[in-house]
C-alpha cells in the first residue's frame, strides 16, 4: 500500500470542512466512552470544480467500519481511528468516528479546530455534465451561477478510504485527482455530548427552514430572470454543451486508456527504485519497512559475530587437543624410561646374583673336584 496507493489514477478526493467533537455517545446498549468525531463526508452542495457529488452517490454500506487514516498515509501507525456509525439527512451524508484512545496528540488538534476536515477518496462510476439552468430545474443545485455555466453532477462512487485532516486539497498537486472543498463552517468544537448536538441540529433546521421560504420566493423571481436568458441563449448553450460532452468523452478516454492496476503501479514504482521491495513495505509502509530492514541488518550483525567467536572456541580446542595430546606422549615416553630402568636394574641384580654363585661356588675345592668326577665317570 504506502504512497503507491496515493498514485492511484481513477480515485477523485472530496475534502468536506468542519468537524463536531463529543467525549461519549449515548446507545441502546448504554451510554459508551471515548473520543468520538461527527462531520459531513458528502454534501449535495455545490463546489469550487463545478462539480455536485449527490448523498445517493455514497454507499452507506461501504463507510461503515472503514478504518480512518490521518491525511491519506495508510500504514498502521496512520491508523487513527474507525467509522462507527454513517447516515444520511437533509444535507449529505454524516460519519460518527472513534479516535483511538493513544491518538492524544490528534484529539488535542481536533479539539483546537487545527485538524477540522474529513476528506475521503472515491472512485467516480457515473457521472453526468448538465448546463447549470438544468440542474436548477433537477433540485441539483439551488441557482445559476455564471462561474459554472455546466454543471458536472457525481451520481455514483465507491468510497476507498476515511481520512481526517487538516491540509485542503489542492488540485494541481496531485496527478488526475479532482479535489473537492466544502465548506461546512460555524460548527462548535471542543467536549459536548450527544444530547447538545441534537439541541443543536433541532435549531439549525429551524432556521434552515426559515431559510428555504425566504428562498422559494427568491427563487421564484430568480427563476423568470433565468428563463428569459435561457431563451436568448439557448443556441450558444446547446453549442457549449456539445464542446464539453466531446471533451469530457476524450477525457474520460485518455484516464481510461491510462488506468493503471494497483498492482501494475506497484511493479512500475518497483522497477523505478532499482530494487524489489518486500511483501510488508505494502502492507505497513516505509518506516516499518526501514525498522524491519534495520532490525535485519542488525542480527546479520550479530550472527557474523557469533561466527567469529564460534571459530575462535574451535581453533582453541583444537589447540588444547594438540597440546594435551603432546603431554600424554611425553608421559607415555617418561613411563617406557622407567620401565627400561627397572628392567636393566633387575638384569644387573640377576647377573650379580650369579657371579656371586659362582665365586661361592669356585671357592669350595671338593664340591669343584666331585664334579669334575662325576662328569668324567659319565
């Protein structure tokens, strides 16, 4: 995953501004501790691209329990928070999301408003380019602006992933993303409970609804201005609008002819660096990466060492084997010295045991001279 997953060309990013904070929530199960933040991640507004992204765009399905990263870095230590709860209103779409409970430093942000925006990636599925007088008339937006005189509306995306940040997106910095800015504005910070900000949503759809008959008779005026300029215009529109049809179908088919694979991407970011990175560079990203090399390195280290005291113990016992060796010869010749000294005494006693003998026995004539007899007789 990592930044490859940044790169990916058929996401567009939809950053929405302004965040509400509460330290518990109430359930059916009781009331449940932590650290939770609600904000709008699709409203129906209409935004500085020119672009509407429809609350029916948005699965439900697909945000509940989508794991939320902080400014679109996906690795475990970006792994901030989860979506617990998503639901549409009259506005957009609204997410309740679990900051985890390490992520001080990040409470303390979104409680300053330094960290106020939710933004989500999305891929666009449909889409559809309308002259602005048309999506009046389709309750897509509220009045004609001259800045848009088409209107691109998003029909259908699926969401990729939650990010909380603080960063607007800015879209020149990234290759083929649409980043989208919303404004939600006035919205209360710090420590409340859910019960206020119900207080709260009950207020503003009072005067929402204040609003919108002020606005209907805004709008019924608007609506005769607009119908004479859209008659005396009517030709240049529909020449315009076949201009951006062919442009948005030639541009649909350059990204098309471009899309890479995430996998693809990843073989070419491979290829690019020189080296093939490991399975969990993706998974966790570069700095478990580098903790996991270093750590590597590390026992390499420490296995050559090991090695090299492995073949000192073994040359020393070889010596000491050597020299044992030597002193059991040295013994075996000191005791063969020994036994040819006590052997030669034994032969010196024996032969002058027998000398002796015979000098006894040369002394004693008569035993000499019966001998003598005895053998000549023979």
């Amino acid at each position: 995953m990592g930044q490859e997953y940044n790169e990916l060309k058929t996401s567009d990013l939809f950053l929405i501004n302004g965040l509400e904070v509460c330290k518990s929530i109430d359930s059916k199960e009781g009331k449940e501790k932590g650290f939770f933040v609600e904000g709008y991640i699709c409203t129906k507004e209409l935004d500085r691209q020119g672009d509407v992204l429809l609350p029916d765009a948005v699965d439900l399905e697909e945000v509940k329990n989508l794991t939320v990263f902080y400014n679109h870095v996906y690795d475990l230590k970006n792994a901030v928070g989860k979506v617990v709860k998503a639901w549409k209103d009259d506005r957009g779409i609204k997410a309740r999301v679990f900051v985890s409970s390490i992520e001080k430093e990040l409470q303390t942000k979104i409680q300053e408003g330094i960290i106020d925006s939710f933004s989500i990636r999305a891929k666009i599925l449909d889409e559809e380019v309308v002259p602005s007088t048309v999506a009046v008339e389709k309750g897509y937006i509220s009045e004609v602006t001259k800045e848009f005189p088409f209107i691109r509306v998003i029909k259908k995306v699926k969401v990729v992933e939650v990010s909380l940040t603080g960063i607007p997106a800015n879209p020149t910095a990234e290759v083929d993303l649409v980043a989208v800015v919303k404004a939600l504005g006035g919205l209360t910070k710090g420590g409340k409970n859910m019960a206020e900000l119900e207080k709260k949503e009950v207020r503003e759809e009072e005067i929402k609804k204040g609003e919108e008959v002020v606005k209907e008779e805004e709008t019924t005026e608007q609506k005769e201005v607009v119908k004479e300029d859209t008659e005396s215009t009517s030709e240049e529109q529909a020449a315009s609008k076949e201009v951006v049809k062919e442009e948005v179908q030639q541009e649909a088919a350059s990204e098309e002819e471009a899309e890479l694979s995430e996998e693809e991407i990843k073989d070419l970011v491979d290829a690019a660096a020189g080296d093939k990175k490991p399975y969990y560079y993706y998974y966790y990203g570069k700095s478990v990466k580098e903790a996991l090399d270093k750590l590597g390195k590390t026992l390499a280290e420490v296995s050559s060492k090991l090695d090299k005291v492995l073949s000192k113990l073994e040359a020393k016992a070889a010596k000491s084997d050597e020299v044992k060796e030597k002193e059991d010869k040295k013994e075996d010749v000191t005791d063969l010295h020994k036994a040819l000294e006590q052997n030669r005494g034994e032969k010196v006693s024996q032969v002058n045991t027998e000398e002796k003998l015979d000098v006894t026995k040369s002394e004693d004539p008569d035993t000499l001279f019966y001998n003598f007899i005895k053998k000549n007789l023979k």
